[in-house]
C-alpha cells in the first residue's frame, strides 16, 4: 500500500459510517435529543428521519464538518490542484503527496481512498437533508427554514458531486466517458454503477438549480454576511466555477452581475490584501464570500494544508520558478510569499512559498472555499467569451490596480490566465483552470494521460457484486 510517511493513513472498509457530531460539532448550539446526538449511521443501522428544523441545522453543519476534513477542503483537495501543475509543486518533504506528484499512485492508494470516502461522507449527509420531508415540522417558520437549508444541502452536494468527478471521472484523462457514482438517497447498502461524465454534469446543475430555486424561495432567512453559512451569493459564486467548467459563459455572465451588484463585498486593496487570509478576520474579510468554519476548536493543526505550506510547518509546497518570476515587486501579492531580512542591508529577501495567504500555526484559519476576486476573474473570462470586451476590461482593472499595478488598456484570456495564476495561487484551483482550458503541458513526459484520473478506491471495486469500474492505467 501506497502511503505518506507521515500521514500513515489507515486504509478503512467501505461502511459509509457517518457519525453525526463531532467535537467540533458539539460547539455549536444545537438542542437535539440525545439519542440523536448520540446515533451512529452505517451500512447495517438504517437511518431515522429528521423529525425538527434543528436537526436538519444539525446535519448541514455535518457537511460542513466533513468539507473542512483534511482529506478534503482542510488540505489535501487543495495540494492535489497545486501538486499537479504549472504553479506549485511538492518537494516530497516527509512523503507528502509523492504518488499524486509523480503519478505513481495505486488503487489502494491513501489519498485516492480518503479523499473519495470523505467526499461521499459529504454526500450522505447532504441527501439525508435533502430527501426529508420536512412539510410537517412543528414551529412557526419551522418548515420553511428547513426547506432553505434543503437548498444549501442541495448546493453542497452539487460541489461535491463536481469536485469527485475533477478527481476521479474521465473528462481529463482521454480514456472513456465515465464519471461518478451519484448516489441521490442515503442507502449506504445499495450497489450503483458510475454514471457517465453527461449524466454526472446533468446531476450537478439539477442540484445546483435546485438549490438556487430553494433558497430564492425562502429568501428571508439568507444572510450573507454570515460568511460560514451558504447564502445565495455563495451559492452562485461556486456555481461559476462549474458554469466556467463548461463554457456556459452566458449564465457566468448572469451570476458574476448578480454577485457585484449586491454589493455585499469589496474587492481587497493592497494595503489589507495580507490580513484578508487571517485568523484574525475569520468571517469578517470584505472580500470573502464564503468560508468553512474551523476556529480553535476545530483547529486541524500539523494536519492543515497552511502547515503543508509554510516555513514554520512542513515547507512542503513551493512555488515553481517561472511562476514566482510573474511577479512584479510592486504587486501586493509579492507580500504574500516568505521573507526575511538579508544580513547585511536589511532588506527584505522573498523566498517561493506562498505561506502568506495562511497564516496560523495551529491551522484555526477559516478555510476560504470562494472570495470576491475569483468572481470578478470569473466575469473577465465569460465577457471575453462572447460578452462586453469593454466590461471584461473594467473587472480586469478592478483588481490589478488594488493589487498596486497599472491600469491595463486591454486584456487578453493570455492576460486573464496570468492574473488567475497570480491571485489565486495556492488555492487549489490552477490545475482544474488549466484542464478546462485543454492544458495538459504540466503533465510529466511521458506520463500516460489516463493517470490524470485518479484511481477508484479499490476497497469500492472489490465488493462483491460491485457495479464500479475501474480507471484503467493502475495497477499494471
């Protein structure tokens, strides 16, 4: 078996266990009954309905619990859209993320098994809220809140849905046509086929749809400046990733507008740019759109993808030569990388790690899924796609200068995929931009494409009678 030298991940059976609360969980609030807080779900217990509002509030701080994981947004989801690029790349410190890097990964790997479990722990708890009925729920507004945190677990699972098929379907890795498995029920005995990448794509914007029609309908208990829920806007700003992902450049257009013109957020200026990732503004940066709670609490320590990243951490990732020569000395985002004093003159010497961007030693960091500058990217590219040149312009500059750089009289998608480098390094987007763009030139040669897949856990495929199939390519 494949695994990190310091992770020693533990290889586990597929019981689809999901345990309701965990410690971080028990933080907030809740008031349930105790043989609810209590319950355990797995392959042999079948799950009750949610009987209140505060349970189904409940499981949807469940999926955000099992989001932050470290196999998932907590670390490893980001590293792999770094590792497997042209901006970062890991000095395979300690072991971390040495199979992904060099693509020598097999069906028992630890992060391919991991990861894939965490992701559909996501999904259990997502479909428990989403087929509740919920009509009947004591309480004045009982049942229509209820219905708008439906249309947030209908959002999630639309991310996770999207985010399993980057990783595992074959869009990327020319070998077929097979996505996902899209279990829409919690059933954790039931035995599916993947479906294919159309069918995965129709069920994520069904979801996302979904989710959007839910909480519109039930607009009233939004709240967008409360960064760690999912509001409407957070919503529409990670549906234009997946609308970007597709070239529906239309309804990004349609979205972006929505989101700028709320005008509930405020695109960093130079001067803040450092604190807006801080712990100190957890939940409270003006240009952040939507955050995973963690805190103290819930800190994921040595654990955390800012301790993979940093000096003080493990010093894992770094950034590729070419990428930090992008750079403008007068660019904000310069700040961003570590520096220190040189010996003689005192000036600051910058060094190729991003660890700016996450700065706790403790990994307390709120984890920033989605934030204002990425949106504002996102219009650049669909108006240069059939939109206004002229707007895409004005989104352009909206930007670079608050990053202390000149005011551009034009801009290019070459242009746009620079500044998408440059602002949004580190946050494990580079790899599924340069996919979407039919970029594949940061893929080793020789490395067999097929590989960009990762592998089905072989603790799915070995089940008996299993309907999954394999990504071909490993094991050989």
């Amino acid at each position: 078996m494949q695994v990190s030298n310091n992770k020693q991940k533990k290889m586990k059976k597929r019981l689809f266990k999901i345990a309701i609360f965990s410690a971080a969980l028990l933080t907030f609030n809740i008031s349930c009954s105790d043989d609810f807080v209590d319950r355990e779900f797995n392959q042999n217990i079948i799950q009750r309905p949610l009987e209140s509002v505060d349970e189904v509030q409940t499981f949807v701080r469940g999926i955000y619990a099992s989001m932050r994981s470290t196999n998932y947004y907590g670390c490893d989801y980001l590293a792999y859209g770094e590792v497997r690029s042209d901006e970062m790349f890991s000095n395979l410190k300690g072991g971390y993320f040495t199979t992904v890097q060099t693509y020598k990964m097999l069906s028992n790997d630890a992060y391919a098994t991991d990861t894939w479990n965490k992701i559909y722990e996501t999904v259990a708890k997502a479909n428990i809220v989403v087929n509740t009925d919920v009509s009947g729920f004591a309480g004045a507004g009982a049942a229509e809140k209820a219905q708008y945190l439906q249309g947030q677990a209908y959002g999630l699972r639309a991310v996770a849905f999207f985010d399993l098929l980057k990783l595992y379907g074959q869009q990327f890795a020319e070998t077929g046509n097979l996505g996902i498995v899209l279990p829409t029920k919690y059933d954790p005995t039931a035995k599916m086929p993947r479906a294919t990448i159309a069918e995965t794509e129709a069920q994520i914007d069904a979801d996302f749809t979904k989710a959007l029609s839910l909480m519109q309908q039930k607009a009233g208990y939004d709240n967008p400046s409360n960064k760690t829920d999912l509001s409407i806007n957070g919503l529409k700003a990670l549906m234009t990733r997946f609308y970007l992902y597709k070239k529906d450049y239309a309804k990004v257009r349609t979205l972006v507008d929505d989101i700028v013109n709320s005008k509930n957020y405020t695109i960093a200026d130079a001067g803040s740019l450092k604190t807006t990732f801080s712990f100190e503004m957890n939940g409270a940066a003006g240009n952040s759109i939507f955050e995973l709670a963690v805190g103290i609490n819930s800190a994921l320590a040595t654990d955390s993808y800012g301790y993979i990243l940093n000096v003080y951490g493990y010093n894992n990732l770094e950034v590729n030569e070419d990428a930090f020569n992008l750079f403008d000395e007068n660019d904000a985002r310069y700040s961003l990388f570590y520096n220190e004093p040189d010996e003689d003159t005192g000036e600051a010497i910058y060094y190729p790690y991003i660890g700016g961007k996450y700065t706790q030693d403790n990994g307390a960091d709120n984890i920033k899924m989605i934030r204002i500058e990425e949106v504002i990217l996102a219009g650049v590219e669909a108006e240069l796609n059939g939109g206004s040149p002229a707007k895409a312009l004005a989104y352009y500059n909206s930007i670079v200068t608050r990053r202390g750089l000149d005011t551009a009289t034009a801009v290019s998608m070459d242009d746009l995929k620079t500044e998408r480098l440059k602002e949004l390094m580190g946050e494990g987007q580079r790899q599924w931009d340069l996919l979407r763009w039919g970029d594949k030139s940061f893929l080793p040669a020789g490395v067999d494409k097929r590989l960009l897949a990762f592998p089905i856990p072989r603790a799915e495929t070995n089940v008996a009678g299993t309907l999954i199939v394999s990504n071909p390519g490993y094991d050989n």
